[in-house]
C-alpha cells in the first residue's frame, strides 16, 4: 500500500508509523458506546429525512458511483451527448402529460411569480428542452433525480425521490432502428450489472389500441382500460377482469376477448400470426404495430439480443405519451429479490423487484410543445436503477468484500508528539506528487488515548 | 480516428464510407433554416425553463463534466469520502440556519403531510447527517445543486438553481489542522481551474465580535452590523458607514473605528500587530481568533499556500452559523471577468466574477440537531462552481478548440442502399469489442436529400 514517492520522503518515512487500522479500530468502540448509551434525553424536534428520501452515506455513494461508470460508459459508446435540466419545470410544462398520475407531482409553495412543480420524469423536460431549442435530431443520455408523491415501498427499493437513468434517440431515422438500439443499450447495461438472468417484454400501443378495438372497448375507454392491463404484473387476470367489468363497466365478453389476447407470448413468429388473426387484421393499427414488431425482431437478431426479449400482449404502461412501440425489463432470477423486513414482527420476506428498466416511442410529445405542432419523433429507455442500487447493496452486505469508500493511498502519522510540522511537510508533498494522503487527527498516543475516552 | 477492429472488420469497411463532417454540415445548414425562419405562429403557452433556472447542454456538460473530474480528483486526493442528501429537507430542519436570508428559502406546496423546503446549501443537511447517525469523525464531499430565491444575474454565473461543491472536516483535530486543510484544497483547485491569478482572504467571527465589542456596538447589533460589513466588497466605505449609522442606528464614533480595523489586511504579521493593539487585546474572544490566525498562517507556511492568502478584517460572510475562521476566495486578474450583455441597448460590460470559494468553521451547527446538544466541531470550503462555468464556457467560445460532446470513435454508414444489414451487424460488432460507435440515419445520399430538404 505504500508508495515510494522518492528517497526524499523515504528518509523522512523512517520516523513515521504507518496506521491503517487505528481509525477502524476507533470506529467500532464507538459504536459500541452508542449502543450502550441508549437514547435518552427528549428530542426536541424530529431529526429525519422527508418521507419517501433517503441519504446516501459513503458506502452507498461508492456503489451508486460503480453503477453510474457502467451505464454512462454503455451510453457514451452509442455515441450519446448529456444535457441536464433544472429539477423544477413551469407547472404547465408538466399538465396534461401523465395521465391519471399526475395527481402525484409535487408542486412548490406559491411565494409569488412563476407556478412550479419538481420534475416527475426525464421525457417532458427533454421534450420542452428539444421544442425550446429547436433540435430535430440528437441521441442524449440524461441522469437525474425526479420526484413523485407516491406510496414509497422503500424496502423494495422504491422511493419518493429516486434517480433515473435515460437514455433517447430524437429525430427521423428508418423505422424500429432506434427502437432496436434502445433494447440492445438495455440488454448491454443488465448484463454488465451482472444481476442475473433477465427478460425484455416487447408490445405496441398501437397493437394495444387496436385490440381494444376489436374487442369492442369503447373509444374512450381505451385509456382507463390500458391501466387496468398495466396491472397484470401485480394482480392475477381474474382480479383485472372483474376491475374492467364492475368498475370501469366493460362488457363481460370484452374482457374475456381481452383476456384472450393478453396471455399471448412469443417472438416474431407470434407477431406474424396475429397478422393474420381474423379479428387482430381487422384493425389498421393493430396491423401497423405488428408489422413494426416484425421488423423489430429482425434487427435485434442482428444486434444478436432476441434471447432475452418476449413480445407480450399483456404489456401495457401507464404513460400517456406512448405512441408506439413499448417496452419493460424485469429481473427473473428466483435468487435477485430484495430482503424486506416486515417491521411490524421483524420478519423477513423474498419480495420480487420488479421491472429495472422501461421505456418507448412517444412521437407526438415535442409536437406539444412547439408552438407551430412540429413532431419530433423520439424513442427512450430509462433504466430504474434505485431497484439496482438495492440489489447491489444488499450484494455487497452479503459478500465478504469490503466496499472501499476512500482512496487513500497513504496515511501519514507518528508515534510521539513534536512531528507535527514534518507530517504536514510530508502530506503536503505527497498531494504535490499526486498522491492520495490523509494525516491522522493527532499523535499515535495521544489519537488513542483521547479516542478511548470518547468511548 | 478509425480504429481497426480486426481484419474481418476491416474487410467490411471497404463497403462502408465512413463520415464524421455530415452532421455538422446539417447542423450548419439547419442553424440558418432556424435563424431565416424567424418565430410566425403564436405560442400557445411558455416555452421556458424556471426563472433563474437554465439547461445545460451538451457542449456545456462537456466543460461541466471536465471541471467536476479535477475537483473530486482533489477530494479524493485528500482521502475525502462522499455522501448525498434529498434535494428537499423537512421544513424545521432548515429554520434558523440561515438568518436573514431565511426569507430566500424555496418552500414546498402543502399537499398534505410533512411541510418541505428545498435545501438551500449543503452544510445543514450534512449536520442534519451528522447528527442523525451519530457521526463525529468524517471528511467529506458533496457536489449537488442548491435552491435560493435570489434575484438572479444569470449573466454573472449567478442562478436560483446552482451547484454546490463541498468539502468538510468533521471532528477533533489539533487547532487550525482541517482548517488549513480546506484552504490548501481551495489553492489546488483554483490553481489547476488555470482561471488565473485569485486570493484568499481570511478572517475569523471572534476576531469581528470582540471588535465589534471593543469599537462599542451593541451585543444585539453584532449580526446586523456584521451584515452591513459584508457588503464591503460591492460598496465603498463611505455607503458602508452610512447604512451602519442611518439604517441601523450606531454612533458616528463606532462607525469610524469599526473602518479603520476593516481597512486592514495582512498576514501573520498583521495577526501578531493586532494582539498588541490596545483596543483590539481587551477583548479575550478576538485574542483567541488572533493566536488561530497565527497558527493557521504557520501551518498554510509548511503547505506552501501563502502567496495567495490574505488576512483582511473586512471579509465577513453573511451565514448565522459560522463560529470561527471564515475565509473567501476572489480572481484577481483583469481579464478574469465575464461578458455581461445589457438587453436594453446590447451593449457589453464586463463584471467581476465575486467570490469563486468560500467556508469557516462551524462548530456549533451540529448540536442544534442533536437531542443532547452534543457539538462536532467542522469546517469546510464550497466552491463556487457555476461561475467558474461561467468563465470556462466564455473561454471555450473565445477559443478556435471545438468542444467534443460525444466520444464517438466510428461512424458507421455506406454510400448506397441495401447495406443496412451490415451496418447494423458492424456496430453492433464494434460495441461488443468496446469500441465506441455511432449508424449514421440512414444510407448516405438518401441522408444528405433527405436533411437538405428539411431545411
């Protein structure tokens, strides 16, 4: 661990002590006496972060930082720029975008001025900023915090402020190129990860659309009934159905027409059946997203990732952006689930994470914000690292391995009073050579002596 | 710029063109369409970001980008560890931190459940840290952006949404160690920034209470005088005075004794001086901050940063947490100074820049969180980094270097139709062997009709 910086200090090394585990050893007795010391004393006011936030102490930043360098560098090799926004937006930037969730947008206290609201996703504010600045064309990654007044389930790595990671293709290009680059950047990055085995489901809101169609869901319907299929993932199809019929008052026959074709898994082959599915072709649309699906697996089998990815007529999405093709990865390894304690009995449970990365084409947003309705077509993913940061951390608690959250190379103290001035000499040339130091609080002896009576 | 990528690779490349000018031409090409275009049609809505809020793009994440890698390179070489707190804190968290500029806080709707603010700096929530987990021993950095209702000038680098970037030193040390410490990391930062020759001015909050005491201000008129003193660097004397006597009701006679202290500046020297003074020496809180001033100059003597720093009784800094020696570091140079353009009649003026650095010690701020009171004596420096953007953009545009805002090493693209396959087969063969690489839209002279005729 010691670095030879030149004979100089060499010599000058020969009066100091090293020290490496004092501050360790430190750290655990005063642990320790924080245990004992219980918690007297009242608190005169609650010392907590917001609900639904965390901090992020050393260890954790040191994790997030090994994740970040691996899905920058995958997005910095498809040739993507950044761009950074502010983290609030005019609140009219944000209205109409969401959907039903956007009763869940925080909005700033008015203090006179401009009406403002935190951020919800990365998509609005990259299509303000391309409709703002005129860009017809650019492939951008962004990484950012948002925020949304959600019921956080933090334990399953889901929280009320949380980073995402996007990653876009604005502007025309031939048809389901960017698509297939999006699933191929997902594909790269969850392999990299290393979280274990994963699957990509493929659909189309055009293919959705066109079979509510054809099932006989009324026009405006379509938006509400989409929600409902969004929740197969968490509800068995009998509980969706009886939400389509008693609530949002579908026919019975609908919804098992529905029901039908939600359970329908495949590749191209399936997109291709479904072409010629008597009631399926009647739609224009259905016909228009399944011939996009087919090109779509065409390319991926050159990008050589149609492993991992299943057409799945039961992906829906809540966003109300989506135009045409969506997607979602989810993490199917039985072992890659996070530990949740059940706070109530100290119990543990196996919860599973859900999806770690989702994304789509949406190529009327921009159109909403030029003021002249010029389209940019644009195609995304965002990949949902707060439930990675979980799953590497809970990684990281289980393995032997330490996390190092400094990178001190050298550590300069001695054993008696009086050298004072020679560590600082020392540490100040060795941060004049470029290397990482740190001095210890105070003399050997005296370090220990005052820390053991902080203890 | 072409890697080679094998020889199987390299037989493919034959087919292929390779472009890197395309993009650029269009751009040009599209600038003028933008700029010919002219703004017919009405705007239905705002297209703007927040006031006092800005994007960045990618050329400035670029410069951005390049500017974080030599101060957390600085951090890091100085052992620090990093952490990361919610943009928003509880509402209680933040009051009475910040004095008179409390009123400037960004408070958050009330949309039922906890009242919440954006932070205004990094240095309470790290306290807030502290406290909450039992922390007393801890060098750390935070790089995060920070919300003030400030009336911006967007023009001097001056925002409501802004980076912070800040180092502390949490714990017991020997007096003036950590302290001497943060002034070091100011002069390797501003020295390897290359933005020109800068100084460090230095004073200490006892040094400015016992002289407020000893030239006979009223205890309770210590922060409000204090505040006025702090406007010394953007008014003369003379308007100082006025507001002191008018505005805020002291006597002539403290006035004028309060201005012959603030008028001087100097090194250990001067500390030594002023132990001496006959006025100055009554007061035992302004002694103690001349003997840590002393040590301090002696300890930045052995690290080589005294060339730079500068004992000055008129540096005062607003904050209500500061306990003991605050310092703030300015550019010096000339030609050092941003391009501010008048909107009214276009003309351009060049400002100073202000402060690029500033911290002190706070040795109570802690305790206000703990339930028992316990203090962590910390200090700690923020470097004022949008405005050293500011600068590092107005250079890059000065200069004929082009900024690079992706990393692309290979442009994929062929000169005819019909080779989208092995196009598409190439790339993805590059991304497997970690090369960086673009496709460009399409086959080239369908790209060059096609984006000629876009514009």
């Amino acid at each position: 661990m010691l670095t030879n910086a030149g004979s100089h200090l060499e010599q000058m090394f020969t009066q100091l002590v090293f020290v490496f585990q004092i501050d360790e050893e430190v750290a655990k007795l005063l642990e320790l006496k924080v245990k004992l010391g219980g918690d007297e004393g009242k608190h005169q006011f609650v010392l907590k972060t917001a609900k639904g936030t965390r901090d992020y102490n050393p260890k954790q930043m040191a994790i997030r930082e090994k994740v970040f360098n691996t899905i920058i560098s995958c997005f910095k090799r498809h040739g993507a720029e950044t761009i950074d926004t502010p983290v609030f937006e005019l609140k009219e930037t944000l209205t109409g975008k969401y959907g039903e969730d956007s009763k869940l947008i925080y909005d700033l206290k008015d203090q006179g001025g401009e009406l403002l609201s935190l951020r919800y996703d990365l998509t609005v504010p990259f299509a303000r900023y391309l409709a703002m600045n005129k860009i017809t064309n650019i492939k951008r990654y962004h990484i950012a915090k948002v925020y949304r007044r959600d019921n956080p389930a933090m334990t399953r790595g889901r929280y009320r402020e949380f980073y995402q990671c996007d990653f876009d293709i604005a502007g025309q290009y031939d048809a389901m190129i960017p698509d297939a680059e999006c699933l191929r950047i997902v594909h790269e990055i969850l392999s990299e990860l290393d979280l274990g085995d994963f699957r990509i489901k493929v659909n189309d809101r055009r293919i959705l659309d066109g079979m509510f169609a054809v099932c006989g869901v009324p026009d405006d319907k379509f938006r509400t009934i989409c929600s409902t299929v969004d929740k197969l993932d968490k509800m068995p199809w009998e509980e969706v159905k009886k939400e389509m019929v008693n609530e949002k008052g579908l026919s019975e026959e609908a919804a098992d027409q529905i029901g039908e074709y939600v359970s329908m898994q495949g590749g191209k082959d399936l997109a291709e059946r479904l072409l010629q599915d008597q009631k399926m072709s009647q739609s224009k649309q259905a016909c228009a997203g399944l011939s996009d699906i087919k090109l779509l697996f065409s390319y991926l089998e050159l990008f050589k990732v149609t492993d991992k990815v299943v057409f799945d007529l039961s992906l829906a999405r809540g966003l109300d952006y989506y135009t045409g093709i969506i997607y979602e990865a989810v993490l199917t390894q039985a072992g890659v689930a996070l530990v949740c304690t059940d706070a109530q009995n100290g119990a543990e449970e196996s919860v599973s994470v859900g999806s770690v990365a989702g994304g789509g084409r949406y190529d009327g947003l921009v159109g909403m914000f030029d003021p002249k309705g010029r389209k940019v077509p644009c195609v995304g993913v965002s990949i949902g690292i707060e439930r990675i940061f979980s799953i590497m951390e809970q990684k990281a608690e289980a393995s032997a391995e330490k996390v190092r959250t400094t990178e001190v190379q050298i550590m300069v103290a001695s054993a008696q009073k009086n050298l004072l001035e020679e560590r600082l000499k020392l540490v100040s040339e060795l941060w004049n050579a470029g290397i990482k130091a740190d001095i210890s609080r105070a003399d050997l002896i005296d370090e220990i002596r005052r820390r053991t009576s902080e203890v």
